[in-house]
C-alpha cells in the first residue's frame, strides 16, 4: 500500500470514528507516514501515527493504541488543547519574535503566535506540525498553527530549542531512574533516557525522531555528513556496540518466545498493551527481524530490549506469571544486568550530552 492510501484511511477513521469522541478539537498525521513521499511504500512493519486534539484534560480510557483500520494499522494518541497553550512565564519575559511576527498577521485566535512557539519549541510536536497532515480541523486553529511552524520549522533558533528539549528529555530519564521500581520501569527509564540521545542528533539535522528506527535512522543521518565514528560512540553507550548479528538473532528469538505469551492476555489498564498484540507483531517483532537482516543487528536492540519490557509488563498488569530471565540475559549483555549497572551507564550518558550538543550544532541549519 502506497503511503498516500494509508494517509486518506487515516482521514477515513478521523471522520468516521474519531471525530465522535467527546472533546473532539481537530487531528493531524505525525510519524513516519507525515515524513514520508506520498508514493513510497508503506512498510509491513510500520503503523500510521494520528493525534487527534481533545478540548479535554484525557481520552475516553479505552480508545487509543494500535488497532487496524480498513487493512491499516493505526495508532492513535491524544493531545489535550491545553498542552498547546504556553504556561506562565515566571521571568515575565516579552513573548518571542514568532509570536509578535504572528500578531501581526490575520489569524484566528490572538493566542496563536504563543501556540506556535510552543510547538516550535517541542521536539515531537514540531516534527508533528512541520508539513502539511491535518486531517481535521473544525476550528481551523490546527492548520494555521501548522502554517507558521512549517515556514520557521528550519529557523536555528528553533532547532536548537528543540534539541535542548530532547537534551532534558534524557536527563529527566536517567535522573528518574528509581531503584524501587519493577524492572520494566527501571529498564525503561536507562533506556529511553539513552537512546534520546539520537534524537537529539535527528532533530539537529531536520530528521523525524523516529521511536522505534531512531538507531537506523541516525545512522542515516551521520553516514551521511561523514560522521560514522559517532553512531558508534551512541551504539557504545547503549552497550551494543560489539554485539553480533547471532547474538541479537538468538535475543529477537527470546522475545518472540515472550511476546507470545504476552499477546495473548488482556490487561486493559497497562498504557501500552496495544503494542503487544497479533496485530502489533509485524512491527514488534517483523521490524527487529529487518533490521537485522539488512545488516543493523545493533540498531535492532533499542526496540528489542524495549519491547522485551513492554511484554514483562503486560504480563504482570494481567496478573501472569512474567519470566525475566531473557530480559536479563539481554542486559546483561548490554552492561546493564543491574541497577548500579544502569546507573553507571545512565553517568555516561549525561557526561556524553555536553560533547551531543556541540556536534548537533554542527548539524543543525546556520
């Protein structure tokens, strides 16, 4: 399916099914089917991303998640309209140079130079509102906020404020790293909190921060400058750098062993139990297989040891018995069997950011 068909089966749900949530506010396209040519192919193992705005603080409970649409996979998430409005400025500051620039165009709202800013500056909702992908808009507020962040999306000033976001994002990981969680939220806290670190090189260089491919795509992006002894300084730091390719095969092996079972159950309170389904499979586990038989077995692992956990969890959310031992052969592996482990590899990643920023300044438009 071309990724043009599965955009307008998105549009479809949008005006079928989610414009009938209560609070509905408008929804766009974000993710790889927003970054991508309407004429490529849409992977097996890629869903369709669509947030969809709520004038509410949260979504009904259960909608959300993965699920197929008319031969799609979609995965819907929610932004609250509030979430687009700046919150007070504690220093009193004058407001910046997008939003008097905007005050000074015909818009909808007066508000909406503060909206774009706010969007400017956040790292996954730029790339969110960076093109054109709203698919519903019954205000209009949607699309003119996305005008104006598209034409100041490659502003340094901007990219830079995004790449300090991302920057935050892995130190609020690893500084949150908490001892006495369960081990899929001590795992997730080292692991997300290092593996922002491609994000904040993707954002720097105009590239989607991608979730699940941030490895392969960051890849892209320094082979591309010339600058491959840095993918494998941010390999290093997730532990995977020195794996090999039967190694990883025999953990994708674990995992289809663990993600069997945890498919299997229900657990309708576990946030992310729509990744872990029959229908999740081809991502979860076809995309690792992919990975490694293009030859990036190690950029096959962030998701691996992700999803690993993500399994563990659901699991446990389903009051099952949740086998670690493949997750913990797999950190172990990694250098981080334990929580000093983890701990120790979270101290590398925070001393590794100063010298991340000064190459994402290399990166970034002039």
């Amino acid at each position: 399916m071309l990724i043009e068909r599965a955009r307008r089966i998105a549009r479809q749900w949008v005006l079928d099914e989610g414009a009938r949530l209560p609070g509905f506010a408008g929804a766009l396209l974000t993710g790889s089917a927003l970054w991508a040519r309407p004429d490529a192919t849409l992977p097996d193992s890629s869903d369709v991303d669509v947030l969809v705005v709520l004038n509410a603080p949260s979504p009904p409970p259960t909608a959300g998640g993965k699920f197929l649409y008319d031969g799609v996979l979609l995965e819907v998430s929610f932004l609250s309209w509030q979430d687009l409005v700046p919150t007070a400025n504690p220093e009193g500051r004058a407001p910046g140079p997008t939003a008097e620039a905007v005050r000074r165009e015909p818009g909808p709202t007066a508000d909406l130079g503060e909206q774009a800013e706010a969007v400017l500056g956040h790292y996954h909702l730029a790339g969110a509102f960076h093109r054109p992908g709203v698919l519903a808009d019954p205000t209009g507020r949607l699309t003119a906020i996305q005008r104006v962040v598209a034409r100041h999306f490659a502003d340094r000033r901007w990219v830079l404020e995004r790449c300090t976001h991302a920057e935050n994002r892995a130190r609020g990981w690893i500084t949150g790293m908490d001892d006495r969680a369960s081990l899929p939220e001590q795992v997730a806290a080292w692991l997300f909190g290092t593996g922002v670190t491609t994000h904040v090189l993707l954002v720097a260089g105009l590239r989607n921060p991608t979730v699940r491919r941030r490895y392969e795509a960051v890849r892209e992006l320094l082979v591309e400058r010339g600058l491959a002894g840095h993918h494998e300084h941010l390999l290093d730091l997730l532990g995977c750098a020195e794996l090999s390719p039967e190694r990883v095969r025999h953990h994708l092996h674990g995992l289809e062993r663990v993600f069997d079972l945890a498919k299997r159950v229900r657990a309708p309170s576990y946030r992310f139990a729509s990744d872990i389904t029959e229908q999740a499979e081809p991502i979860a586990i076809g995309g690792g297989h992919d990975l490694v038989d293009k030859g990036l077995h190690r950029e096959a692992v962030f998701w691996l040891v992700a999803t690993h956990a993500r399994c563990l969890a659901k699991l446990s959310a389903a009051g099952h018995p949740a086998p670690a031992d493949g997750l913990t052969e797999l950190l172990a592996d990694l250098g981080a069997e334990t929580s000093a482990d983890r701990r120790r590899r979270g101290d590398r990643v925070m001393a590794a950011l100063p010298g991340l920023r000064h190459l994402a300044e290399s990166l970034a438009p002039p």
